[in-house]
C-alpha cells in the first residue's frame, strides 16, 4: 500500500512540474527599460516585442514588435481610402473612353449639349401651353361656380371634382416644368464638364506623343484633312494601311481611334491612328509607329523600317485619294 501511494504521489508531481514546464510567461522592456514577466499579454507588450518563456525561464520565441490597434486601425483605413482611389481611377479611365469615343471633337460635345437644351426648351413650352389652357379652363369652372352661389344652388359635386382636377394638373405642370428646368442646369454642367475633360485628353495625348518621339527618336506623321468628306476616306485608308503593315491585326477601331495590336517580339511593329481636331473646325490623322520595349524594339523604331512606314503613309494616301 506504501508503495502504491508513493507511485501517486510522482505521478502527481511529474504531472504538476509538466503543468508548470507547459505554462507560458511572457518577458518584455517596459518603458523604463526593466524586465517585466507576465502570464498573459497586454498591448504594451505586443507593441514593443517580447519573448516567450517556460516556467523555468527557457526561451521558446521570441516575437518582434507588434502593431497597436489604433496603428491596425489606420492602416485599415489606409487601405480602404486606397481601393476607394483605384475605383475612382479606373471609373475616370472608363469615362474617360466613353468620352473620347463617342465625340471626335469639342465641337461635337457642344452640337450634342445644344440639341439636348433644345429639346429640354421645347418640352418646357409645351408644359407652359398646357398649363395657360389648363388655367383658362379653371376660371370658365370657377365661373360656373359662382354662377351657381349667386343663384343660391348648390355647386355640383361634379364641377367641384373638376375644379380640384384641374387644380391639381396646373399643379403638375407647375412640377414637370420646375424639374425640367432644373434638368437644363444639370445638363449644362454635365456638359461643361465633358468639354474641359476633352481638352485635358487632348493636351494630355500630344504631350504623351511629344514625349514618345522624344524618348525613343520617332516622330507622327499628320495628316490634315481639307475638309470631312476626304477625311473620312483618309480614316478608311488609314484601316487599310494598318492591316497590310502592321505585325498584327487591328484591336481597336472607333472613329477617333485605330489600334493594332501590342508588339510582343522584338521585330513586330505596331501602328496607331488618332483622328483629331485642328483649328477652323477640321480634323487631323496623325500615325504612330511602336516598338517592342526593348532594346532591339528602340533601334527598330528608330530605324529605316519605322521611318519608312511613316513616310509611306502619305504617299499612300496621296495616290488612293487623288
């Protein structure tokens, strides 16, 4: 029976030291530079770094300074203000293709803004119309009304549903034409807005066309088109000049833009129309030669091969438009 109890009483203090041996502490420098031991973990602790120890102060980890979560907090935000930016970037891209896209010219956005105030105007005069004859029919009612008081009748329950009828659809009219007035502003400042937009674009894109030429030694050819007659043949050609020269097949066709596809390999050759305004309301094709990003793309771009396709361009297009 001793001998029993005495083999309880190891196993109880084997099992007591494991609990111990088990049990993690935690050791970090507190502000005043002294060794602190904790059994659990405060923010101090995670902000500053600290070891991980065994009851018999035996290194387990050791884990670097950590982040506060206020520090959590603002990167939270951090990250989330950025997302917020690079959705109004890629919405700005987008509406930014829509833009140029659907107008070829400042000129067209205000033809556009001009026809859409014009139809707003016209709705308005038709909400006015109807509204005078509405109120010439609520004084021959109201007459008729007091026609019946001075009589001393009753007025019909009938004249009086028309008059509150007729009351409520001056009304409406009243409201139609305050929210189409209204439409006219936001219609204008959308407008507005398009047109500065569209000459950022523009100043945008020849300053880019600027800066190619000047890194990689190419040049644009233009061509001004005398009048949109034979400007639009010149865009036509233009397709056909970019299918037979470029190394691969047209992407993108609009009526402001032609875009073969991107050179993958050092001898392909890429070319790009744009089709913009010039002044006294005509337009202009200017033709780009692209490269490969490489350092055989840049030699090509700046050699005979390149210089030629530019060359030939209007030499193409004088002989089909002639």
């Amino acid at each position: 029976m001793k001998i029993f109890n005495k083999i309880i009483i190891l196993i109880i203090i084997s099992l007591v030291a494991t609990g111990l041996e088990a049990k993690q502490f935690y050791r970090f420098k507190n502000a005043e530079g002294r060794v602190v031991v904790k059994d659990q973990l405060t923010n101090d602790m995670i902000a500053s770094g600290y070891d991980v120890i065994n009851a018999n102060g035996k290194l387990i980890k050791r884990v670097g300074p950590g982040k506060t979560l206020l520090q959590e907090e603002e990167e939270r935000l951090k990250a989330l203000e950025k997302k917020k930016e690079e959705y109004a970037l890629k919405q700005q891209i987008r509406s930014d293709a829509d833009l140029l896209r659907q107008f070829s010219s400042v000129g067209d956005i205000i033809r556009n803004r001009d026809a859409q105030l014009l139809a707003l105007e016209q709705r308005i005069r038709i909400q006015g119309s109807k509204s005078d004859l509405l109120k010439l029919q609520l004084e021959d009612q109201q007459r008729q009304a007091a026609t019946h008081e001075r009589l001393g009748q009753k007025i019909p329950k009938v004249l009086s549903r028309d008059i509150e009828d007729t009351q409520e659809q001056i009304l409406g009219t009243t409201k139609n034409s305050q929210l189409l007035e209204a439409e006219k502003v936001k219609v204008a400042q959308r407008y507005e807005r398009d047109i500065v937009r569209y000459k950022e674009l523009e100043s945008l894109r020849m300053t880019l066309k600027k800066e190619q030429a000047d890194n990689d030694g190419s040049r644009a050819i233009t061509f001004d088109c005398p009048d949109l007659n034979v400007c639009q043949k010149a865009w036509q050609l233009a397709q056909v000049y970019a299918k037979d020269n470029a190394s691969g097949q047209i992407e993108i066709i609009t009526n402001t833009l032609i875009l073969t596809s991107k050179p993958e390999k050092d001898t392909d050759v890429a070319l790009s129309f744009s089709r913009i305004p010039a002044p006294k309301n005509k337009n202009q094709i200017v033709l780009e030669v692209s490269c490969a990003d490489s350092d055989i793309g840049a030699d090509l771009c700046r050699s005979d091969v390149a210089k030629n396709l530019r060359k030939n361009y209007l030499s193409f297009l004088k002989r089909r438009l002639d």
